[in-house]
C-alpha cells in the first residue's frame, strides 16, 4: 500500500480560495527542498499555456504546480540500456562486443489517488483530465490549435540523483479502480461525477529529448560530475 503523506503538514490547502496540492515535506519543522514525484510542463510554462482552457475546468486545481503533484509516494520503474553488437570471427573460439548506442527506457509510474475530501476528489478529477489530455493532439476544423501534437512534459521525482526534469511524452495511461472500493460525489452539485474513494493511476512515460539540446549540452564530463543531471539527463 501506497504510503501518505503526513496529513498534518501535507494536507490540501486553500489559501484565498484557491486549491492547491499537497505542500513540501517537513522534518521537525525544517523545511527542505519539494522533491516529490510530479509531472508538470517543461521550462515553467503555465500550464493555461500548454493546455489552453485548463483554468476554466477541472485542470484549474493543477495551476499552480503547472501539473500534478502525486500526492501518494508512487511506485517508479526506470530502465536504462546498453546495446551491444556481437562480432563472431569465423574459425575463433570468441564473440567479442562493441558497443551500439545507449538508451533510457520507458518509465512506468504507479501512483494511488484518493477522495477523502472534496479537495482529494477534485484533485483526482483533475489529474485524470490532464493524463487524458496530455496524450491528444489539436484536432477538428473548429480547432485553432489543430496540428498541434501532443507536450513533451517534465517529469522529478526525489532529486537530481534519481529522476530531476526528464522531458518525456505520456505513451500509455491505465487507471485501476478496485471494484469493493465506495464513491463519493466530491462536491454538492449532483451534475459532477462520482470518484471513487482509492483509485490506481498507471502512466508510462517515454523520455524525449531534442536533438538540439543533446548535441550541444551533453558531454562525458558534466555528466561524470553530476551536472547533467540537473538537465534531465539519466
């Protein structure tokens, strides 16, 4: 099971009306740094921007963090790979190796959302409108915006050392709702859709870098010394 965090500190707050997500952890009251996992838009672009209506609907509840915030530690799988070729001499005792390419695999992120509250259950509608929308393109005639692909996304979790800015596109979202599980309406208006009170969210996210950006940033040094990985590079 998921762990939470701590209701105390971590709770949804609403300050001057607004709902926000989960604020930074605490540790006897020092504040550090907020390295929980998220998905947001890249270099801190509104997310009203990336996703033109989203302050008028569900999405509203996402504008400050410009995505969402897990609010549950969720389960992350990264794989990276190494390829290698095989060089078989004829009339030789050996295969030998050389070196193909590297590359960093889907992620897979396994995330529970819940609806204890109305701010839980607003909040799980608006993370699910947000994966949903983040794999569409712009499209029909009365679209302005059609052509327009799907965002490349950022993605951290817990620090530069594990996963800090990775731009990645969402390939795949799953959601899993346990039939035993109870739903509620998250608030009074009955026009609103019921949420359930746990819910699983899956995401797969496939790294996209530019070719731009890794032809004159990456070099062998600064990411031996760590300072890629800053830049989303694993």
């Amino acid at each position: 099971m998921a762990k939470a965090l701590d209701p105390a500190v971590d709770d949804f707050h609403n300050i001057n009306g607004n709902l926000l997500s989960p604020g930074p952890y605490r540790y006897k009251g020092l504040r550090g740094p907020d390295v929980r996992a998220r998905i947001t838009t890249k270099s801190d672009a509104p997310l009203d921007d990336v996703f033109p209506g989203a302050k008028d609907g569900p999405m509203r509840m996402l504008i400050k963090d410009r995505g969402v915030v897990f609010p549950y530690t969720p389960t992350i799988m990264t794989s990276m790979q190494a390829n290698y070729g095989d060089h078989r001499p004829i009339h030789s005792n050996f295969t030998y190796k050389f070196f193909q390419n590297y590359s960093l695999q889907d992620i897979t992120i396994t995330g529970d959302f819940t609806a204890h509250t109305t701010q839980e259950g607003l909040y799980m509608s608006a993370a699910l409108l947000f994966f949903k929308s983040a794999m569409k393109m712009g499209f029909g005639a009365k679209d302005e915006f059609r052509g327009v692909p799907p965002p490349v996304l950022s993605f951290s979790a817990w620090g530069k050392d594990w996963h800090k800015n990775v731009p990645v596109v969402i390939s795949n979202f799953t959601y899993n709702i346990d039939g035993q599980t109870d739903y509620v309406w998250p608030q009074e208006n009955v026009s609103s859709s019921m949420m359930p009170l746990k819910t699983t969210f899956i995401i797969q996210l496939s790294p996209t870098y530019s070719t731009r950006s890794t032809r004159k940033e990456y070099n062998s040094r600064d990411f031996y010394n760590g300072k890629l990985l800053r830049k989303g590079y694993q």
